[in-house]
C-alpha cells in the first residue's frame, strides 16, 4: 500500500483523509466561491450495495488503487470498463463511504438520456399551472400568496449539476452505464466536465432584475441552493465515475480526459471480502462449496456476476435449514452463465 493514496479500498470510514488531497494541477483548478450547502449523508442505496463491512479487507488491488487515486488527484472522471457484476457501480459507492463525501449522486444512463436531463430540469407548466391558481383565487393560499413568481421551485438540478455545486468536499457522481446513451452524450458530457460550469438560461435571462440576481434553486438531494446570475460552477472538482459494460467505443476526445479503469471480476481475496461483506465474518468459509460451484464454473469462460453467487448464499443459508441436501442444486439453479440464456 502507498501511503500517497487517499482511497485505500479498506472498507473502514476514513473521512478526515480527503483533507490530505493536494491541490489540483493548475489545469484543474476551479475558483467558485464555496455556496453554503449541506452534503446529505450516505443512504440506504450504499448500505445495500456494499453490505455491513464488518470485515475491514481489500477489495481492491495496488494497480486499480493506483487508477482510483489518480482520478481523484488529477480531478479527472473515472471510466471503469469490465464485465456485469465486475463491481464498477459499486466503486462510486465504496469511495463515497470511504472518505465520506455523502450521498452518492447517481445518474443511470439510458438510451434517451440527454445532458439536460444531468444538469437540471424546469417545470415550466407546473409554474403556469400555479400561475393561474395565484391569479384565480386571490389570497386563498395564506403562504408566499405569489409562489410562481418564485422561479426556483420550478427549478431542480440533476445529479450532474448538483455535483458540480461549489461543495466544500468533493460530491461521488456516478454515470452508469455510460455505453448505453445516443451517440451526442458522451462529447456534450465532456464539455461541463472541462470547465466545471454551466448555465441555467431560465435565471440568466432574469439576473438583472431587482432580487433575481441569486435564486435558490432545489438540488437533486432535494435541499435548496443558491444559483447566482444563472451559472453553477464548482469549487471542489466532484469525484466522477463512468461505467461501461463496453457495449460501444467512445469517442478519443472522452477517452483522453478520463482515467480508464478496467475493473477484472472479483476472484480469491476480493470475493472473499465481498461475500463477508454481505455475510459477516466466515461466511466465506461457510459457504465455500458455493463459492467453489461459483468459480468452477467458471472455468468454462462463460460470464457469471457476482450477484448470482450473493443471492445463492442468500437462499442457501435459509434452504440449509429445511433441507440441507438441496443447497447445492439451489445454488446451480441460481448461477447462470449470462451469455448463454436459461437451459
Ligand atoms: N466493494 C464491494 N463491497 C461489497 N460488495 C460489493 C463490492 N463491489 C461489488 N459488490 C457487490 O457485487 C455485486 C456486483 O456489483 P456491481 O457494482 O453492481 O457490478 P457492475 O456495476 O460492475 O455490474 C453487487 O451485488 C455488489 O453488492
Ligand atoms: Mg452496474
């Protein structure tokens, strides 16, 4: 282990080391001044993914710790390539809790996904819709009696433009599944993450009227924060990570301003720390014909994720106390080759 890494992969909080992240190399440096913000912590969708982490075990090797650190010193995203059940989503997650940067701001990529969709939304007919009620039923709402001329309610960053609110820390951003967008995202995508801004038309257009220079807007954790003269820009550069099932290439611009990671299945110590991370302490032992049955077959090349072997233990461990003898034909019902199709 080098003691120059920030995120070690050992699975206990560490949350004071991110304090010990040099500055970032001048071409990364983002001057926004600090927006007062508070972080929400960690929800249940970590908990679920990385289990109880009793077991303090690396679940990384030296070289994907070496990637996972030069992201985070360079301020560049993270491009993790690797099979299904690799745990590259997972990644997002274990970093955040690590050095407890919070809730993960997560983005799941879809083929219809646009950058807008990222950087915010505006309900435009919701504002109109209010408008209306404000002007019918004069004073029958004893709040705020003009809510639509409040333009940030209307407003709602998505995960990229919440990630990129000048946070003291860094937030954890995960864009998964990356390789399943139109072609467009991936260069639009790489603009906002060279210049760390981007604008919201709707509050720029309106900045010079008296008490519209700064709005608080809603974030996609859904506090409320100051946008000034329209334009989100970040302080501390958000730790990125982009997922690919390598379903598609992406184009070389993206790719040069990325730091690849090619994230091999979790096999021997790794599964191990998983599976204890799931299971408590000896569970790994415990279940060793399953895990056995699980990497045999894989000796047949064909691809087999590691949730398949969480949930055969999972209803192992309670089918071992109706009938021990069907663990086993429980488990292989379980585990299935994901390229060849039910048998
Ligand atoms: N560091 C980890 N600690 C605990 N569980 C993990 C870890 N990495 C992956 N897993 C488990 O492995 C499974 C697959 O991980 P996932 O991130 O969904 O893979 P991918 O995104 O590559 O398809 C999940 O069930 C997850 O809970
Ligand atoms: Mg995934």
């Amino acid at each position: 282990m080098s003691d120059w890494f920030i995120y070690r992969g050992t699975g206990g909080p560490a949350p004071d080391r991110i304090r010990d992240l040099p500055e970032p190399p001048p071409w990364r440096r983002f001057d926004a001044p600090v927006v007062p913000y508070e972080v929400p912590p960690l929800d249940s969708s970590t908990s679920r993914r990385l289990g109880a982490r009793s077991v303090p075990l690396p679940v990384q090797d030296d070289g994907t710790l070496e990637l996972i650190n030069a992201a985070l010193y360079l301020r560049r995203p993270l491009l993790v390539t690797g099979p299904p059940g690799a745990g590259k989503s997972t990644l997002a997650h274990s970093i955040a809790y690590e050095l407890g940067l919070g809730r993960v701001l997560e983005w799941p990529i879809v083929s219809r996904s646009e950058l807008r969709d990222g950087l915010y939304t505006y309900d435009a007919i919701g504002r109109l819709q209010d408008a209306q009620l404000d002007r019918t039923v004069p004073g029958a709402d004893a709040a705020p009696a003009d809510r639509s001329g409040d333009i940030g309610r209307y407003l709602r960053l998505g995960p990229l433009g919440t990630a990129l609110v000048a946070a003291e820390r860094p937030r954890v951003l995960l864009i998964d599944e990356l390789d399943k967008s139109d072609i467009d995202l991936p260069n639009d995508l790489l603009n906002v993450l060279e210049e760390g801004r981007f604008a919201i038309p709707e509050l720029e257009r309106i900045s010079d009227r008296p008490g519209q220079e700064t709005v608080e807007v809603l974030t996609d954790d859904g506090r409320r924060v100051p946008v000034t003269h329209g334009q989100v820009r970040c302080h501390a550069f958000p730790f990125v990570v982009m997922t690919s099932n390598r379903e598609r290439e992406f184009p070389a611009p993206l790719l040069r301003r990325c730091v690849p990671l090619d994230l091999e299945a979790p096999r021997d110590q790794r599964l191990a720390a998983l599976v204890q991370a799931h299971f408590g302490a000896g569970a790994y032992e415990d279940n060793h014909d399953i895990v056995e049955q699980f990497t045999e077959a894989e000796a047949d090349g064909a691809l087999r994720p590691t949730d398949q072997l969480l949930n055969a233990i999972f209803l192992a461990q309670h089918a071992a106390r109706g009938a021990a003898g069907r663990r086993g034909e429980l488990a292989q019902l379980l585990m299935r080759p994901l390229d060849r199709g039910p048998r």
